[in-house]
C-alpha cells in the first residue's frame, strides 16, 4: 500500500527541512516548495493527500489557498502554521476551511499527531461563518503570543461554527470578557446582540428580574412591563459574568432555562422561547463551590460544556511588552501623550507579579502615558508606579530562608496588598481567604510531590498529612500527578 504524500509549502528552508525528515521517519511520502505557486499546481494536478502550508510566503498568502483548494478537492484538508501567532490568524484559519492551526514555533510530536487525524478523521464540514469585518486586525480583542494564549485562539477559533456553552475561569483582570466578546464576534450569532451582566453587581432580589424580566405589577415598583437580558440578547449571546456569585434560587431558574430551551417572566405565565448562545464566568473554584453547597453539580455541568481557563498575567510574562505597546498606543489614540518603553522598563514590567493581571498593567501604562514626564519610559518610573515592588522568583534563585516564618509571611502581606490595591476601584472577588490558601497550598503540595518523585506516601509523611486527605488536596487543586506512583 502506498504511504500517503503530504505536500509542505514554506519559504523557510530550515522548517521545510525538518518536516521533511520528521514525515519521512513517520513514513509519509513527502514534497516541499518554497512558494504558493508549486503547491497549487500540485493540488490542481490531484497530487498530495494533506497540505501543510506557512501563511506568509512570497507570492500569495497561504490563507487565501485553502477556499481554492476546498473548491476543487474538498476532501483535500489542509493545515496552516504561523509566525503571526494572533487571534486573528486562528479564527481565518478556521473560517476558510483549515483543518487545523499550529502557531510556530510549534511541537513536532503535534504537528505528527495533527498529521494522522487528518489523514483518518472524517471529511471536514464546510465553513458556514462569515468573515470576519475588514476592521479586526486593528481591534484585537486579545493580545499575546504565549503558549497558553496560542491555545485560547484555537479554541476560540474551533467554536466559531459552533454554538456551545462555554465557562471561562480566571482571576479577575485577565479578560474574560474579552474572550467572551471574541466568542460572540467571529461565531454564528455575531449579528446579533452580545448582552452581558455582572451576578455580583446586582442585588440578590433583583437577579431573576434582570435577567428574565417582569410584568407590570409583578412586584412593588413593577410599574411597566420589563424585558429581562434573555429578551434583549435573543439571536445572540447572553453572556453570565461571575456565575459563581449566582444566588441559588437564580440558579434553578437558569437550569430550567437550559434544560428546557424556554422561560417565562416575574410574575408571566408565557413561555418565551429562549434563543440565546451562554457564556459564563467566574473567578471561583466552582468545583469547591459545589462542594460547599453553594452551587448546583448539574448546573455547572450544563455551563461547562467547553471549559477555557484564562491564566493570570505572572503565568505568561512573555506577553507582558506586547501588552504594554498596545496600551500605549491605545492611550496615544485616546488623545494622551505618546510613549515608548526602553529594555529596563520591559524587563521591570516582567518581573513585577501582576496580581491585577491585564486590567492593572492597562491602568499603569495609562497613567504613567499621562503623567511620566520622559518620552521614553524607563525601569524607574514602573517601579515608582509599583509600590512595594515585589519581583517574580526568577529560576535558579533560592528563595529567602530562614528560622522563622517571618520571609514568608512578609511575602504574603506584600502580595495581599497588592492585590487588595489592584481591586480599589471595581468589584474585588469575595474569597480572598480561599485563594490565598491555594497559591500556598499548590505549591507546597507540588515541591513536595516533586521531592518525592511522586511518591504520596512519602509526600503525605512529609506533610503530615493522612494519605487520603493528601488525595483530596492533589484532586481538589487539581494538581498533576505521575501515574503510577501512589
């Protein structure tokens, strides 16, 4: 039987090269060019069962290729990788038929695992979501080049012919709207409303009214008759920000919603038709939460359909300076003063912990493009921003030591500070005692485990805890493990 032949169009030479041997060894055929003019004319001549194509190359983009080839080899998929690793080239990927994305510089044990579903899996559906608006490259929603945002594009870009629920979890200031909103505006319904309402912002007495809405007279006050959010995002997306706060009388509600498609309103009696795509998200743990009695199991696992997690800033430093220029440049567009960052001012902001993660680092390059006097931002202005600057334990450093608790408890005031600070001005999540708890309790588990080689009888001795009570904590924190080693 003959081994199937992938074509490869890349006009980098090193990548072309070591596709090539990596496909060989796999035992797949191979041909490699380094322009969209050969890779057409071998598609047009029927050769090739998979395409692996670069985006930018000298004489057509890459994105452009995949409606021409879908047009005269539909069953011909087709997979794009990409230094210009944004939101953006994930959701045209997906819209123009692409059977996968890969950022580079990208995992060859992936790109060989993405290589075998395409060449097994079933054939690809047609694309049934319109482009996106001309504008969008100017208005990204998310910024970031990491890894774990690499992975958030993808999922956003997978979901854009999909109308599935989705829980986005993150700490606040991350952007979970952001997310949601990017949900909304490349899906099925971005022509409709995007309506989104915060549970913590709203009296507990209120939430069943704002959301579902009421009748005239349904309640002291109900003077008029009142849509509720699922009225008003009808064709479109209802996004449920801080679900977690959700009173639980709400809750059943809003189960009754998913479960049977339809509503009525305070004090209605006829059923609406619910025709809205859910977002939800939350600060919280919303397993513990269960745990606690104070949310519903089978509500949660009708919201966490596709689970995104956003992680916080100190997780993905390497976004920091692309962060920092976009919000100079959207203050220099606001009419504030243009600014630019030198080496020791990216280098402080990477170090910094962030613990208001994007919305504090947008607050601190807004006000320093308004009040720093140098054109030019430099390491001693952040930290003059930064009060009680505390810089990110760097790898290889051994932490402060000593034969009291007095470093770590300095560490944790500092951080509880910060984060109380970040939160001044907007709504601050309502377990802080919880969550500080976990940023010590993972890690100490973790090192242990680590200490140990995963051994949890010898990690449980150590801790002095029972064998079981660690179990608990490695599934409650949701800790990786090594199979094997109990």
């Amino acid at each position: 039987m003959t081994p199937p032949t992938v074509l490869i169009a890349d006009d980098d030479r090193s990548i072309r090269t070591v596709l090539t041997q990596a496909l060989g060894r796999s035992g797949y055929q191979v041909r490699s060019t380094s322009n969209a003019a050969t890779l057409w004319r071998w598609v047009e001549e029927g050769e090739g069962d998979l395409v692996i194509t670069d985006v930018v190359m000298p004489d057509e983009n890459g994105l452009d290729l995949i409606p021409r080839i879908r047009r005269i080899r539909p069953d011909l998929r087709v997979i794009v990788m990409s230094a210009q690793s944004t939101l953006m080239t994930a959701v045209k990927a997906a819209q123009r038929g692409a059977f996968e994305y890969l950022p580079k510089p990208f995992d060859l044990q992936e790109l060989l695992a993405v290589v075998a579903r395409a060449l097994t899996g079933p054939a690809p559906a047609p694309p049934t979501v319109a482009a996106a608006p001309r504008d969008a490259e100017e208005k990204l929603p998310l910024i970031g080049r990491s890894p774990a945002m690499q992975e958030i594009y993808r999922t956003i870009a997978r979901l854009t012919n999909a109308d599935l629920t989705v829980m986005i979890n993150g700490e606040s200031g991350t952007g979970k709207e952001l997310v949601a909103r990017a949900l909304h505006d490349y899906g099925r319904r971005r022509a409709g409303a995007f309506v989104a309402i915060n549970m913590a912002a709203i009296p507990r007495e209120l939430i069943e009214s704002e959301l579902f809405g009421h009748e005239r007279g349904a309640f002291t006050g109900a003077t008029n008759r009142n849509q509720g959010r699922f009225e008003q995002a009808a064709g479109g997306t209802l996004f449920l920000d801080e679900i977690g706060d959700m009173p639980p009388e709400a809750q059943t509600r809003l189960l009754r919603v998913l479960q049977e498609g339809e509503f009525t309103t305070v004090g209605g009696r006829q059923p609406i038709r619910a025709n809205v795509r859910i977002i939800a998200a939350t600060h919280r743990d919303l397993r513990q939460s269960i745990r606690q009695g104070l949310f519903r199991e089978d509500l949660f696992y009708r919201l966490n359909v596709v689970p995104i997690r956003l992680p916080p800033l100190r997780e993905r430093t390497e976004d920091v300076a692309d962060l920092a220029r976009h919000f100079l440049e959207r203050a220099r567009a606001d009419g504030l003063p243009g600014k630019s960052l030198d080496q020791s001012a990216v280098d402080a902001l990477r170090a910094y912990r962030w613990p208001g993660n994007v919305r504090e680092l947008e607050n601190l390059i807004r006000r320093l493009a308004a009040l720093c006097p140098d054109d030019v931002i430099g390491a001693a202005s952040i930290q003059a921003e930064l009060t009680e600057f505390e810089p990110l334990p760097q790898p290889g450093v051994p932490a402060e030591t000593g034969g009291t608790s007095e470093p770590l408890a300095r560490a944790v005031e500092r951080h509880i500070k910060q984060f109380l600070a970040a939160h001044r001005d907007g709504i601050a999540p309502s377990d802080i005692y919880d969550r500080v708890l976990a940023e010590v309790e993972r890690p100490l588990i973790q090192m242990t485990l680590a200490a140990t080689r995963g051994n949890q009888i010898k990690a449980a001795a150590m801790l002095g805890l029972n064998r079981n009570t660690l179990r608990k904590k490695i599934r409650d924190l949701e800790i990786p493990v090594v199979r094997g080693i109990t």
